[in-house]
C-alpha cells in the first residue's frame, strides 16, 4: 500500500516530464530549441521535436513570407524637388540562428522596425539621385531594384531575405500641393489657350477655302448660264431670222401684233402718239399679210356723250 503511494506520484511527474519534452511545429513555423539562451537544436520541418525537459525552451518563427508598410518618408529628389515616398516590402526569415542573434528576444516584430530602418536609409538613397520624371513614371522599376538590392544586403546581416520592394505613394508635401496645382492649371490654361488658337486659325483657313470654292463655283455657274443663254439667243435669233426670210410680211405682222397686245392692256398708262404712225399700219389697212382681205373691223361701242 505505501508502494502505491510513492508509485503515483512518480508516475505523474514522469509522464509531465515526458510531455515537456515534446513540442510540435507545423507547417506554418520553424522552430529553436535554446537551453540558457544558447541555440542547441534548429527545427525547420513540421512535425514532432524533442527537447530536455526544465532546461531547454522552444521558440517559433514564421515560416511564411511576411509584409512590411514603411511609414512616409520625405526625400529630395535630383532636382531639389521635394516627395513624401512610401514602401511596400515582402520579405522571410531564411536563418534562424543569425535571426535569432540580431533580433533576440523581440522576434518579428523587432525584424520588422530593422527593416524599416533599412528602408527609410535606401529609399532616399537611392531616390536622391533620379529626377521626378524617373520617380513619378510607369516605368520605376529599376529604382525599385536599386532599393530591393540594398534591403537585401542588409537584411541577410538579419538572418532574412528581402523577396521585392514596391514603392506605393509618390506625392508632394502638404505645403507645395497647392502651389504645384496652381502651376498645373496655369501650364493647363495655357494649352489650352495655345489649342483653341490654333483651332481658330484652321477654322479661319477652312473658312476661306469654302469662301473661295464658292466664288469659284458661283463664278463658273454664271459663266456656264451666260454661255448657255448666248448660245439659246443666238438660236432663237437664228429661227427668227429664217421665219423672217421664208415670209417677211407674216413676221411683221405678228410682230405688229404682239407689240399692239403688250402696249393696248388696259391700266392706268397712256401713250400718245401721231395717228398716221407706222405703229398702226396694220389697224389702219383692209389687207391682211400676204396682200388678202382683213376681216372687218368689228364696230366701236357707242361711247356716251359727257353730261
């Protein structure tokens, strides 16, 4: 019986011994097994780990690829131009000891402001010596290499590897915002300003040519109708002349008849003229053209006698 009682305690105390001596690491970690501050054991892959037990402790690591945001950093450009930068960095820890060295006991986030401070000395590194015009292009990549291969330099003395480095906001200071805007609207205002100049003065010569083909058209159109109305003169002269040729009397005839029909219309006109005119040959002749009997007059109306 006083077996028993010495047995289970021990029984206890060994199987605690025995479960601090097992740790587990997944996938998603790397592991120190450190005995007085000392790395005695690297576990790198998932699974099960041993350790002495009281003596030795397990520390974690992240395994996977971490992410970095660096705070605004304002840097001066080749040009003495002034921009607030920010920096978007991945990196991973790829040596646990030399990790665990020069970050001790503060872990990631210790690696984390390390690698700010990186950041924050590169960028303006190497953003001091490029132009806004390489800063502010589509086409950076090459700056961000630059920056990419300083972080890595440095960040292998931490045990890390620095994957890629982005930069994410390029702006100007607070204080010259509005001057750079104001400069932008003015530089706006005066292309455009420049382009409606230009687009009056091709309105001005497109206006002309149309003014021009115009007159030109207008100037052969008339020149076709004179053509034309000369042309339809000189047939109507000709047909005349050979009616006057084949008959002469007959012309003068209707020619007498068409001037008595436009001069005796009714109207408030008067014309006053000798009685023996030529004008009225034929009213005054019994024959008609061609030397025949005209018809007889028909009689005047009686015209009443004034009161």
């Amino acid at each position: 019986m006083m077996r028993a009682i010495y047995i289970l305690p021990a029984l206890v105390v060994l199987l605690v011994l025995v479960l601090s001596s097992v740790f587990i690491v997944d996938e998603r970690k790397k592991a120190l097994v450190l005995q007085f501050g000392q790395v005695m054991q690297v576990k790198k892959e998932p699974g099960l780990g041993f350790k002495v037990p009281l003596m030795q402790d397990v520390v974690l690591y992240e395994d996977r690829i971490l992410g970095l945001q660096t705070q605004p950093i304002e840097v001066t450009l080749l040009s003495d131009r002034r921009l607030v930068v920010d920096a978007f960095a991945r990196w991973r820890i790829v040596d646990l000891v030399e990790f665990r060295q020069s970050v001790g006991t503060g872990g990631e986030d210790r690696a984390q402001a390390l690698l700010g401070n990186i950041l924050s000395q590169a960028i303006p590194e190497v953003l001091g010596n490029a132009t806004q015009e390489q800063v502010l292009s589509q086409d950076r990549g090459a700056l961000m290499n630059q920056i990419l291969t300083i972080a890595k330099r440095e960040g292998a003395a931490l045990g890390v590897d620095v994957i890629d480095v982005r930069l994410t906001r390029t702006d100007l200071p607070e204080q010259n915002l509005e001057a750079t805007f104001a400069r932008m609207r003015a530089e706006r205002e005066r292309e455009a300003a420049d382009e409606k100049a230009r687009g009056g003065e091709a309105a001005q010569r497109v206006r002309a040519s149309a003014d021009r083909t115009v007159i030109e058209l207008t100037s052969d159109a008339r020149r076709q109708a004179e053509v034309i109305r000369g042309e339809a003169d000189a047939e109507r002269n000709r047909i005349l002349a050979e009616a006057y040729e084949r008959d002469p009397e007959f012309f003068a005839f209707t020619r007498s008849l068409s001037a008595y029909e436009v001069s005796l219309k009714g109207g408030n006109s008067s014309i006053v003229m000798q009685p023996d005119s030529e004008f009225f040959d034929y009213l005054r002749s019994d024959r008609g053209p061609g030397g025949t009997a005209a018809a007889p007059a028909a009689p005047a109306p009686a015209v009443p006698a004034a009161p």
